[in-house]
C-alpha cells in the first residue's frame, strides 16, 4: 500500500509592537512579516504535524 502523508511544521515567534489597539498590531506584524522585516527559521520552530491525506491499493 501506498500513503500520500502531509508534513506541515509551525515556526513561531512572538515580537513587541507599539499601536493605538489590536487591529493596528496585527496590521503592523502582517506588514513587516511580507516586507520580510520578520523572518521565521529553524531557530522558530514550534512544533511539527503528520497527517494520512490519502490511502491508494496498489493492485
């Protein structure tokens, strides 16, 4: 039998910012985080998640 297994790992990291309320905060990651202000590694890493996304017969 044959498995197709998804691999899906979590780099995390928490980082301080100033802003007037939460919106503005998350707004202000997100922007840094695609202007790669904030790059994730290995050093991140978080935790990892193995998953059977499909199960073929091999007949």
């Amino acid at each position: 039998m044959k498995f197709k297994v998804d691999i899906s790992e979590i780099l995390k990291a928490t980082i301080d910012i100033e802003a007037d309320n939460e919106n503005e905060a998350i707004g202000m990651a997100k922007q840094m985080y695609n202007n790669s202000d904030i790059v994730l590694s290995a050093d991140n890493f978080e935790d990892v998640k193995f998953t059977i996304m499909e199960e073929n017969d091999d007949n």
